[in-house]
C-alpha cells in the first residue's frame, strides 16, 4: 500500500514536471515568433473618425480625476470625441466625478456621466450598459489608473484602415516600476507579456487578447461578436477570443506605451492575479470546445489557445510539485535526471528556468538587460509565492464557484516618496495567507528533508519556494491597513496607533507561532525519521562491503539508532514494520556476522556474505515501509493539531479585531 502510494505521488510529480516544462518551452517558443519582423500596416486614412472614450470606474478617488484630466488633452478634434464616465461607485467618487465632468462640460467637452445603482455585471456590465448610448464608429477603453499620452488617438485610430480590423491593442508602461521590489516583478512580468506574447500573436495568426484597457475597438466587431458578456471574470479577454472566432483580427502596437500604475499592496497584487487566473479558466471552459471543433480555425491557433487560456494550471502544477518533492525524498526515490549526478539535475532547472530567461531578457532590452535581469530573482520568488492564490482562483473556476469582481484599488503613487498606507481602500489579508504560513513551514522541513537525505541540490529549489510564500505571506499581513475615515479626531488618531501596535505585535506572534511549528518539525525528525534514515544508510553500505568487522560496527550502530519496542504504524500495523522484529533479526545478524568472522573456508564465506545481503535487503525494505508513518505517528499529527489549531485562532482574534477597530473608525 505504502510503495503504491508513493509510485501515486511519483507519477504526479513527473506528469506535474512534464506539464510545466511544456508551457514553458511554450513560452520560448512565442519569443521566437515575437523575434519576426513586426507585420506593417498600411495606413491610407487619414481623416479623423467618431469615437468614444469610456471609462469604467468604481470607488478611484485618488486616481479618476488625474485620469479624466488626461483624456481631455488629447491631441483630438474635440467634436469628434465623445467621453463617456462610467460610474459604478458607492464612495465619494461621485460627488468628485460629477464636479469633474461639469467642468469639462463648461469648456466645451462633450462628456457624459453614467451612474448606475447597482453593480450588476461590474466592469462588463458597466460597458454593456454603455453601449447603448454609444453611437461612434469606435470606442476606446481605459481603466482608471492609466494615463494615455496627448497623442495616442493620431497615432493608434489610422491603424483600422484595414476594415477587418476590429481591436488594437496598446502597450502598457508602469508609472510606479520602480516604487518597490513588488511592482519591479510585477512590470517585468506584464513586460514579458506584452513584449513576448502579445507580439508573437500579433505577428501571427494566433489569438491574440485585449488586456481590457488601452485599446481601441471597432465598434462593428463589439456587436457582432455578441457584446459584452458577464458570466467570466475578464471580460476582455471573452470578447477579443469571440471576436476573432468571428474572423475579425487584432492588432498590438508595441510602440504605442499607455502609462499606468502598478498594484503597490501585495493584498490587491493577489486579488488582481487571483481574478486574471481564475477569469482565463472560466473562459477557457466556455470557449475552448467552440475553438477547437470550429474548422476554420487552424491547429496551431487552436493550439496556442488551449496554452493562453490554461496556462494558470501551472501554478497547481507548482504547488503538486512542492508537495509531493519532500515526501519522495524522504522515501528514497532517486529524482535526479541522470543517476548519480545531481549536477545534471540543477543544470536542466537553471536552462529550463533562469538561465532561459535572461536569454530572452538580453534580446528584448540589449544594453539595458542586466537591471531587468537583476529584478528575475524577484519575479521568481513573487510568481512562485502567488502559486496558492492563484491555485484556489484555478479551482474556484473548475468548480464553479461564484465570486463577485473585487477591483485592484489605485493611490495614485507613483513617486518612491508617496505614501498609501494611510488611504482609503487598503485590504485585509484573507484565508491564503494561512496557507501560504503553513506552506512555508512545511517547505523548511523538505529544506531539512533534502540535506539529511543526502539531496542537497534540491535545496535551493525548495528554498525558492520557502522564500515566495514567506514574502507574500509577510507582506499580505504588514500591508493590512485599517481604514482610515473622513475625521481625524484624536479618537481615530488613537484607533489608528492601536491598529498599527497591533499588527506589529501580530507579526513577532504569528512568527513566534511559525518559530515553533519550525522547531516542533526539526526536532521530530532529528529524534524519529533521522535514525531511520542514518540506518537505512548504512544498510545501504553493509550490503555493498565484504569487511565484516565494518559490518558489525554498522549493525550495533544501528541497532543504536532505531527504537528497541512499538510500532510505527498505529493504524493497521504488521509484523514487518514493528521495531522488536526487526531488532530481533538485527541480533539474528550480528551472531550471523560474528560467526562468519570464524569462517575460513572461502566458499562458506561468501554463501554466508550473500545470506547477510539478502537479510539486510530485507531489513532496509521494511525500514522503507516505517518511515512514511513515522511521518504520521500520532505525536507528530497531534503538534500539527495544535500548531494549525494556535494559527487559525490567531487569525480568527486578528480579523475579529479588525472589525472591531475599522467599526470604532466609522
């Protein structure tokens, strides 16, 4: 039962391995396409088209204004240029906007504020409601937090001169890159997507998808692909896939870079990731079978579909694989590419990886490469600390489960110097960041596991792990802010100290708590799976010599380390997993051994060596049986108890806390 589980972990592990490695072969696969001669355009209009700019807003007190601002100094005949604010909000946004719009009315824009009452459909709903009002032949959509240059109409709308044509899409730039290391890896990994993929797609006959903001639609292909829809998460990308299954194409401007802020809380970073990964996994289960049946579609755009609109499955695949890597080590399975030699292993990692990446990283920024190569280190510990969010977005998808459209909340920061921590719109951390501690301290014993099994080559790949859920986890926790309200009252001033007491003591508990699970897991395996592991090694070496003086010093030794009664495995147990049997059969062998010490003759000596071997085998299978439920002994599953049961309540105090205090603020 023991063996066949572990062969069930072993075979996930590989398929998991496999997976992975296809979607990233796939990635340099689409570099290599983004690598061609951009497709050129020809442009034989020049006249200046109708269009409308709507601008979809919910609760974006700090940034609406700025953004409004921007699209009325586009470079643009104001008679052709129709705004339309799209207000979904419940704050003071709009008092805010509607004092904006009145003022842009005076001067002679023709702008339109839409207020709805209800959220029904969030953003795709926004739009669809909108479109009934809309009446020019294009409409371009900006999210409230970018900023598009004074000239970005001239030079994207000449680009429909092909009537089949029916959305451009524009580069997005990042205001606030350098703000901090989080939105350095969150820029390079948008880089890397719209530079690699969106290219490579736009370059071909591959589906391509709008990125929901600073584009440009025809406003025939809106309706003739249906619409917006509201039963996915990103619409976006539901409309650009339905419109191409339409035949209508899509272009992306590389050149064209519309500024925009980056997510700088880590808890809003993940609820964007969280809606990016969940929505492609609703798309793909409602599009995918239309794609890969319709005819007309060729195979490698069907292809490259299927891999744009899973690809979120690899962060399971992440997760099976930090999983299932400490229990085969800790069982002895030989994990590495080439027997015996580690050093192939961690060389197929770092090409497959790192290594292939800063290839791609060279060719896209030339002279500029080693300050975006710098920030990989990031990216990596930031993608693979996002793998629990993004895995429960993955399933909340599979199964259906219905969430409601939570915006990523905007500052306005964009300066190192500019301070978010004290605005409206901080979010609390959620339930994830539970697991990503209980992953973490899981990760330090596979760290524990890889070196006292001898594996030291996949320490740094558990560590990498062990590292990106300790960063996501730290910065969900500090980044938890209680809201601050309209009145700075010393009662609030005082709430707002207490909050900030409070979760600076939250931290040294829950790393108290996290210390102690560490150290409850250390020492279970120094004192119960260490011997085991120590002994099954020197049966290894008993079996491999013929120096029976060496021998018997390796069997009182490990007589030594294994227990002299019990039995390991509580539920069910059998006669060969219980530690007096194997004791006994150890004393077998050492009378064995001691006796064959005597032994002259030649032929007795090496009958009786092959009998040792053969007993030794056998003694080190069933040490191979004991140690999984050494693993689970009771002792072990009741700290587990207490150290899960010490976390949630601590967390389950912390949030009813902060209700307390964010009640106290009203």
């Amino acid at each position: 039962m023991v063996n066949y589980l572990i062969q069930l972990i072993l075979d996930f592990f590989i398929i998991s391995a496999v997976l992975i490695t296809m979607y990233t072969c796939n990635f340099y696969y689409l570099s290599y396409l983004s690598s061609k001669r951009n497709v050129k355009h020809i442009i034989i209009d020049d006249r200046n088209p109708s269009i409308t700019i709507q601008l979809p807003i919910y609760n974006e007190k700090y940034v609406a204004v700025r953004l409004i601002t921007s699209i009325c100094k586009l470079d643009y005949p104001k008679d052709k240029i129709f705004i339309m604010i799209l207000d979904d909000s419940d704050d003071d946004t709009a008092d805010l906007l509607k004092h904006v719009v009145a003022k842009y009315k005076k001067l002679g824009f023709n702008i339109m504020y839409i207020h709805r009452n209800n959220r029904i459909g969030y953003k795709a709903g926004a739009l669809k409601n909108a479109m009934k009002f809309t009446n020019t032949e294009y409409v371009a959509i900006f999210d409230a937090d970018f900023i598009p240059p004074n000239w970005f109409l001239k030079k994207t709308i000449s680009h429909f001169s092909d009537p089949c044509v029916g959305l451009i899409q524009c580069r997005w730039g990042h205001l606030n890159e350098n703000y901090s290391l989080l939105t350095k890896a969150q820029a390079l990994s948008l880089d890397f997507h719209f530079l690699i993929e969106q290219n490579a797609k736009s370059n071909s006959n591959l589906f391509m998808n709008f990125n929901g903001t600073a584009g440009i639609w025809r406003k025939k292909c809106i309706d003739d692909s249906g619409g917006w829809h509201t039963a996915t998460l990103v619409e976006d990308l539901d409309l650009s896939y339905r419109a191409q299954m339409k035949g209508w194409k899509c272009i992306f401007l590389s050149d064209i870079i519309v500024n925009a802020e980056l997510p700088v809380q880590m808890n809003g970073a993940k609820r964007q990731q969280f809606r990016w990964a969940k929505g492609s996994i609703q798309c793909a289960i409602k599009l995918l079978g239309i794609i890969i049946f319709r005819r007309k579609i060729g195979i490698s755009t069907k292809i490259q579909a299927f891999v744009q609109l899973t690809r979120h499955i690899v962060f399971p695949l992440i997760l099976i694989q930090f999983i299932a890597l400490p229990i085969l080590l800790a069982s002895s399975v030989n994990l590495y590419v080439v027997s015996f030699m580690p050093i192939i292993t961690i060389a197929a990692y770092l090409m497959m990886g790192p290594g292939a990446y800063l290839i791609v990283i060279h060719k896209l920024w030339g002279k500029k490469w080693k300050s975006k190569a710098l920030v990989m280190p990031y990216l990596i510990i930031y993608s693979l600390g996002m793998s629990i969010n993004n895995t429960i977005a993955v399933f909340d998808a599979i199964f259906g489960t219905k969430n409601e459209f939570l915006r990523t909340p905007k500052y306005g920061i964009i300066k190192k110097t500019d301070d978010w921590k004290n605005k409206s719109y901080n979010l609390p951390f959620t339930k994830t960041t539970l697991l990503e501690v209980f992953f973490s301290v899981y990760g330090i014993i596979g760290v524990l596991i890889s070196i006292f099994s001898n594996n030291i080559v996949f320490v740094p790949i558990i560590s990498l792990h062990v590292i990106g859920f300790i960063y996501v986890a730290y910065l969900s926790i500090s980044h938890t802010k209680f809201k601050k309200t309209k009145s700075f009252s010393s009662t609030i001033i005082n709430n707002n100290k207490t909050s900030k007491l409070y979760y600076r003591l939250s931290i040294v508990i829950i790393s108290i708590i996290t210390f102690f699970g560490i150290y409850a897991a250390y020492a279970s395996y120094q004192t119960h799976v260490y011997p085991i592991d120590m002994s099954r090694g020197l049966l290894d070496r008993i079996i491999a010599s013929s120096d029976v003086n060496s021998i018997l010093d390796d069997l009182h030794r490990i007589k030594n380390y294994l227990p002299k009664d019990s039995n390991p495995v509580w539920l069910f147990p059998t006669d060969s997993t219980n530690f007096v049997r194997i004791q006994k059969d150890l004393d077998n062998l050492i009378h064995t051994v001691t006796i064959l010490k005597t032994v002259n003759d030649k032929t007795t000596f090496n009958t009786g060596m092959i009998d040792i071997d053969n007993r030794s085998q056998l003694i080190k299978e069933n040490l191979v049986d004991v140690t999984p439920y050494v693993y689970v002994s009771i002792s072990n599953i009741v700290y587990s108890v207490i150290w899960i049961a010490s976390i949630l309540g601590f967390f389950t105090i912390l949030k009813k806390k902060n209700k307390e205090l964010s009640t106290k603020n009203i």
